[in-house]
C-alpha cells in the first residue's frame, strides 16, 4: 500500500514521503491476521512538520498515554485463522490465554480506539456477550473496554484504527 506524508519545508508544503509500507502478519503470517502501521504522534504535534521522523516513528503495541498511532488491520475470519493455525501447530487459544489469561480474543488496552470498517463486516463483542454487527462505513469508538474482534463470515475485514493512548483510573 502506499503512504504519502506531506509537510513544510522553507514555508511550502511539500511531500516528504511517498513510499511503498507493508503489513505486517500477526503471528508470523500464519494465522490470517495482518497490522500495517501507517505513523503516530507524541504529545501535541508541531506544525510546520519538517521531518517524517515526528510522524511515522512507531513502537510496537497500544501507545503510551499522550500518543497517538494509526493503522490498518486485516482481520481474517475465524474459521480461516482456526484451520492457519492449526496446519502450522499453533494453539491458538492456549497462546492466547498463557499470554492474555483471558477468554480466546477477549482483551483490553489502554487506549481510545476509533475503529472505521473499511471493508467486510465484524463482530465487536463486550463483556456477557454483548455483541454489534458492523458493516463497511460503520465506526466504533472504544473506551479502553474489554473486548473481543469475531470475523463470522468468509471474507477478511479491514479497519482503519486510529488508538490514543490513556490513562486508566
């Protein structure tokens, strides 16, 4: 996919970069699950920017507080990461929980994530069961909640993902 990020440089706007970026597979590529990383901020961002590095400098996982990062992910569905990880002996569900301690997908971060489906459908569900369908075009601002992504149908979902790290209290 490409990426363009735009600035300033001696008072004009201008592209400082315009660049092929990857995605990167979830588990090594094995399971039908891939984040691409499009760039994030710290703090109060500085205009004019005069530097790709301010913008497009991510470290792995949920941002601190005060950060923002955005990204795409693939979400494939369930049954295609089931049988993924299962031809390359990954268990899945017993990484998840020796890793999370918690119900297979269930989890939580602690961020402000304004998720925009792009493309297929998902199913957002909450703690007790609770759970909303959604479509391309539809967005889900999440509050640092406990939660879980489940792909019920035969195509991958994208999203575009825009977290905000936080504090919890």
């Amino acid at each position: 996919m490409k990426r363009v990020i735009t600035g300033h440089k001696n008072g004009k706007s201008v592209i400082l970069d315009d660049a092929e970026i990857s995605s990167t597979p979830v588990m090594e590529g094995r399971i039908g699950t891939d984040i691409a990383v499009l760039g994030g901020a710290e703090g109060i961002p500085a205009i004019p920017v005069e530097d790709i590095n301010t913008i497009i400098q991510v470290p792995p996982g949920p941002p601190k507080p005060g950060r923002v990062n955005v990204a795409y992910t693939w979400l494939g569905p369930d049954e295609e990461v089931f049988r993924k990880a299962k031809e390359n002996n990954w268990d899945i569900e017993g990484l998840w929980k020796q890793y999370l301690g918690d119900d297979y997908g269930m989890h939580t971060t602690n961020t402000i994530d304004f998720d925009v489906i792009l493309s297929g459908e998902i199913w957002l569900e909450l703690d007790e069961g609770v759970e909303v369908h959604l479509k391309a075009g539809d967005c889900v601002i999440q509050n640092g909640t406990r939660h879980a992504w489940r792909n019920r149908s035969t195509e991958s979902c994208l999203m575009a993902v825009f977290s905000v790290g936080a504090n919890r209290t």
